[in-house]
C-alpha cells in the first residue's frame, strides 16, 4: 500500500487524509502543533495515525507522496528534508482534484475580493438549481468535499500557496481578481514572484477553458505581454474601451456582462454588495455565470439576494450616531484602499497586526482624504506609528476592546469607525475571524 503523508492537520489537511484512505492509501499526519480536539477526535474514528508537536522525519522521508498544508514556507526544515529527498508533493487542492471524477471546476484567486466572489459565484450556483460546493479557502477543504459528497460543480477559492503546488490542477473557469503586494515574506520578497504564483491558476487550462481576468489591474496586465494562456480570456473592467467582444464593463450606473455576443444589463443600484471594488467581483462572477450556463434572471436574483461575508466590510452597530464596521479579513494595504475607497463619510480607521512588509504609501492619499484618526491594534506598531504619525492623530492599542473604545472617542456623531486592519491577526487573535468577532463584542459593550 502507498504511503501518503499529510503535513498539517487543520482543515485541508484533514480533507487529504480522509480522501487518501478513502482511495486506498496508507496515510499518516504529521503537525509540527497542536491538532485541534475536533480534528484530533475524527482522525482517531477513522484509525488514521498522526503525531503532533513535531514532525518524525523518518516517517515523513518514506512517504510516495506528500500533501503539505498551505501554512508551511519551504524554508521549514522538514520541507528541506523533503525536497533533497526528491519526494512528490502536492497541495490539498491538487490531491482533490485527482480523485473528482467528472465534477467540474470553477476556481477564484487574487490578492483580494476572493472569499465574496467565491460565495456569490456559489450562491448564483445554487439559485440556478445547480449542484454545487463551496470549497477552499472559504468552507469545507476540496478534498474532503470529494471523499463526503462528490457535486457536479465546485467552487473554489485558491491561495497563491495552494497553487505553488499543483501539477495537473484544472480548472473549467478560472478568475484571477487581482495582484496586489501580499505575502511576499513567503516570495522571497519578490511581487514578480507572488504574481507568477497567482498565474499558475490558468497553467493547465485548454481551449475549452474559460480564464476570466481583471483588465484594470497593472500587474496582471504586465504580466501577460509576456506570458499567454490556453484558455479561452474574458476581461472585466471599468471602461468599455478596454475590451473587444465578451466581456464586463460598467456605464454610468449600468453593469454589462457581454457574452456570445449578448449583452446582459443590471443596475449596480440592485446589487446588495456596495463599493467599487464589489463591482469588480460582481462582473467577474457574472461571466462566470454566463459562461457555465445560468439564465440572465438567474443571474440578477443572485446579485440581488446575494448575503455579503462576515468580516468584510459588515455593519456592525450604530452607537449614538457613530457606525461601526468590521473588515477584519482586510489583511493586506490593498484591502484597505478598497475599503476606504467605499467610506462617504469621515473615518476613524483601525490598523495594525502582524506586518507582512507593507508599503502604506498606498493609501496615504485616502488617508489623508477620509481619515481624522488612526487606532493601532498591534503588539508591534512601529510601522503605522512611524509612517502616519505627521499625517494624522495616531493611538495605540493591544486589544480589540481598547481599540473599540480609543476609536469611539476619536469619532463624532455622523462618523464610521472602519476596523480594516491591513495586517494579518496572529499578534493578538487566533485568526481574523476572531479578531473581527472580539471587535464585534467589544462594539456592542460600548
């Protein structure tokens, strides 16, 4: 029996496990961590062996095949080991898709916007009477999607690090959103080597294949004067002027998906996700329902029904005339232009956490435009203090309470306070998750 070795026991890792004793082989996890009780509980049902808080190599070293949860940089000793040895590795999505079957797939990437186009994708799926799943990034893990309940369609959100492992990994319709500096701690600080990363999404696609691309974005646009794709290229943009034939464009207050020739219009009024950038995805996720298929009416009740994602850009409260939003997913600089870029009103802006290299030059012009004041929420807030400091009033804070407080007091009635921190959450929180819920509870004890 082919041993399969799974290192990283969290979501996607316990997908790959069950699938691969599912399909036959012998599979044994290995965390460098501590395994969550529920994980750790289901790997013991299902009599599959695992070690935590370490990894024995020799046990890893003998594996045929290796799924390596996207949370490992390569520089990791294990990986070292691994790659001398010449072993295969491969991503969860990349183990999933070997064993889907005849299901098919539509796969969303960029730097940002993934998680609402993916769900609006799914949710215009499901209105259309598909049978669809909601996989990756966001949900349940691709493979373990396929080893419970195999669908006719999956939607999946793809990170840069899922895709820097795959070798046959196809998608029917691909989207890339955008490109924007992220995770570079994890590219060797290169943006050229992120954004080859995010490209590999269309690597293995044909002729048959849709790859459905933002026109307005710089480095996308850089990128393919020198490189092509075999699939079929549908850009979304702005301006009408940028596209030839199929494509999304906005007019005035008018969204065009153009497809085979036919145009479909909706109001961007009837859309229930506001801001620019929401636009963008709604126009990528149009085409992509008209490229698998779904009727135009289909297609406008899903824009019109669609339910946004917790922790991007969500109302929180009104707390005597001051409104209090939560974008605690905004994790990157470029999150937060489009956040600041959706405000109308004077914002009291909330920033900070684990700093991945970030160039806040990028939003210094809205700052100064839109923000009276900036709350750090950080242990570490050099970076924001340093930058910001003779921009506007700047306050520092190390818990969601402190920040919710200091950023209440710094607003006046008719103001929003925007937790749109820029910064990934594992300073102070376990995720962003629980970094927009303790913000959330904090909001409400105001």
């Amino acid at each position: 029996m082919k041993k399969l070795v799974i290192l990283g026991a969290a979501e996607s890792g316990i997908g790959a496990a069950l699938l691969g004793q599912q399909q036959g082989w012998d599979v044994f996890v290995s965390d460098g961590g501590k395994i969550k009780d529920a994980f750790r509980e289901l790997l013991t049902e299902r009599q599959i062996s695992f070690e935590e808080g370490g990894h024995t190599v020799e046990r890893v070293l003998v594996a045929a095949c290796i799924v390596k949860s996207p949370g490992i940089p390569e520089k990791a000793d294990v990986m070292k080991q691994v790659r001398a040895a010449g072993i295969e590795v491969c991503s969860e999505i990349e183990f999933g898709y070997r064993y889907k079957g005849s299901g098919k797939i539509i796969a969303i990437t960029g730097s940002n916007g993934k998680s609402t186009t993916t769900k609006l994708i799914w949710h215009m799926l499901k209105t259309a009477g598909y049978d669809a799943a909601l996989v990756g990034n966001i949900g349940y893990s691709f493979a373990r999607q396929v080893a419970e309940r195999p669908c006719e369609w999956y939607v999946i959100e793809v990170s840069s690090f899922q895709l820097d492992d795959i070798h046959q990994f196809r998608p029917d319709v691909a989207l890339l959103l955008n490109i924007t500096p992220d995770h570079l701690d994890r590219y060797d600080y290169k943006f050229e080597n992120y954004v080859r990363s995010k490209f590999r999404i269309t690597e293995n696609q044909q002729p048959s294949d849709y790859f459905i691309v933002n026109k307005d974005d710089a480095a996308i646009n850089e990128y393919l004067t020198t490189h092509s794709t075999n699939a079929k290229t549908i850009y979304f943009t702005m301006d009408e002027r940028n596209i030839q034939g199929d494509g999304g464009f906005v007019d005035g207050d008018d969204m065009h998906i153009r497809f085979d020739g036919d145009d479909m219009k909706t109001s961007i009024h009837d859309l229930t996700i506001k801001g620019k950038h929401n636009q963008y995805n709604s126009m990528a996720a149009g085409i992509t329902g008209r490229a698998v298929h779904i009727r135009k009416e289909k297609i406008r009740e899903s824009f019109e029904t669609f339910e946004g994602l917790e922790h991007r850009l969500e109302f929180v409260a009104t707390v005597r005339g001051v409104d209090f939003i939560n974008d605690s997913k905004g994790t990157n600089v470029n999150s937060v232009w489009f956040a600041l870029e959706s405000m109308s009103r004077p914002v009291v802006l909330i920033l900070g956490g684990q700093d991945k290299g970030n160039d806040y030059n990028e939003i210094l012009e809205l700052v100064k435009e839109k923000v009276k004041a900036i709350v750090c929420l950080g242990v570490d807030n050099t970076p924001i203090t340093t930058f910001f400091k003779n921009v506007v009033p700047v306050v520092e804070t190390h818990s969601a309470k402190e920040a919710a407080l200091a950023a209440y007091s710094q607003a006046d009635k008719g103001d929003v306070v925007l937790l749109s921190p820029g910064c990934a959450s594992f300073d102070l929180f376990k995720n962003y998750e629980d970094r927009g819920r303790q913000f959330k509870e904090a909001v409400r004890e105001l």
